[in-house]
C-alpha cells in the first residue's frame, strides 16, 4: 500500500475544510483548519501562508479575534487584517487600500456608509451590502433584490447567508428601528446556526437599540448588558466603544 504524501494529505485536509467552510461554517471546518498550518510547515512559504489564512478566516468567523489577528502571518489576506485590527481597537485603514468589494465590507463592519463605492460588482452580497447602504442614509429602497439575493445565498452557501440576514436585518433596523427585533431575532438564530458568531455581540446591540425604540426599556437594558459581555470575552473592543456610545 503507498502512504499519502505530505502534499496529498494537505491537499485532502485543505479541501475539506474549504468545503465545510462554504458549506457548513466555521463550527464545523474549524476542526479541519487547526492542524492545517503544522500540515504545510514542511510544504514551502505560499503553502504555509495558505493554511494560516484558512485558520485566522474561522477564527475571526468565530469571533476569536485576537486568535484570528495571531494567525495572520505577513502577506497573509490583508483586508481580514485590517478587519481585525480594527475591532481590536486599531484604527481604521485608508478607503484607497481596498478593492470596491473589500470598502463595502469594511463600510458596514465600521458602520459608516461613507465612503461606499459607487459601483459594486453585481454578487448577491454586494446586494445586500448595496440595500443596507440605501437604508442606512434614510432611503426606503425597493426589497426585491435584496430577498432574491438572500435567496440566492441561501441556496449555493448557506453561511454566507446567515450573514447577508445579519446585514438585511440591520438594514431593517435602520428604517423601522421599533419593528426590526423580528428580523434581527431571525438573524441571531441563523448565526448561531452556522457559527458566525462575529456578528453576535454587534446584533445583541443592535437588538438593544430596537427594543428601546419598542419601548421595552428593561428588556433593551438586559441584551445591551448581553452585548457588551460577549463583546468582551471576544476582544472586540471596537464594539465596545459602540456600546458605549450607545
């Protein structure tokens, strides 16, 4: 019988865990991804680099962010680095640094939807991310693409999805604050579902904030307290200062 080879074996581990990640989620490829780096070591620099990146995306997915900004080792995706960086508590990067999918992302990440680019590639992320746009500058734009984009997630990648239903709920919040906790409800089910748990201390927040807009101070007062403790046990200090705000 001939033995796999390291490359093989890599290759088996990695392929796994790319599946599982598009798949499944964090949760379940993460298992996959921590032995990933030990893997590649012998395999050569760009291998190695390749590994790390799978690790720090379900660590950072898993809301183990200072683990994640560990994992990241130089050359190692950039835009998650500076993603990280700033919910650690760096300070945000030039707009000029991403490309316009990467500008959306971080747009809705840091809340600020200006800059946002004018034009986005037409993805059905990029729908969601251009629908959360349009509500968070007081627009009532029209929901069909964004619910055929959600669709659309919903079928060929189902984690992504549980994102995409984090942003539409926000989205949702941003025009009716006081009946959006039925969408971010659906959002925090969903998120849990599949291990998105990067999402979870920001949507508590946001919860918080509609519930105090339904006038349900007390139960506002209980998940904004919810919020800041998962905030953090993650090491998110960025949401923290949010909170704050708050």
């Amino acid at each position: 019988m001939t033995t796999p080879d390291a490359t093989t074996i890599f290759a088996e581990r990695y392929a796994r865990w790319e599946a599982l990640h598009h798949r499944e989620g964090p949760a379940a490829s993460y298992p996959y991804a921590w032995r990933l780096p030990e893997l590649a070591r012998p395999l050569g620099q760009a291998t190695w680099q390749t590994a790390q990146t799978a690790l720090a995306q379900d660590l950072a997915a898993l809301g183990r962010f200072t683990e994640a900004r560990a994992a990241l080792c130089p050359g190692c995706d950039p835009a998650l680095a500076t993603r990280l960086y700033w919910l650690t508590g760096g300070e945000t990067a030039p707009a000029a640094f991403f490309d316009p999918d990467e500008a959306a992302d971080f747009a809705y990440l840091t809340d600020t939807p200006h800059p946002f680019p004018a034009s986005l590639p037409d993805t059905p992320w990029n729908a969601v991310l251009a629908y959360w746009h349009a509500c968070r500058c007081g627009q009532t734009p029209a929901e069909a693409a964004a619910h055929h984009a959600l669709a659309t997630l919903r079928r060929l990648q189902p984690p992504a999805a549980a994102e995409a239903e984090a942003i539409f709920a926000e989205a949702r919040y941003c025009i009716a604050p006081g009946w959006s906790v039925v969408w971010l409800d659906h959002a925090l089910v969903l998120i849990d579902a599949y291990g998105q748990h990067h999402l979870k201390a920001r949507l508590l927040g946001v919860k918080a904030l509609a519930l105090r807009a339904a006038g349900e101070l007390g139960e506002s007062a209980r998940f904004l307290k919810l919020a800041r403790q998962l905030a953090e046990r993650q090491g998110a200090a960025a949401y923290l200062r949010r909170f704050d705000a708050d």
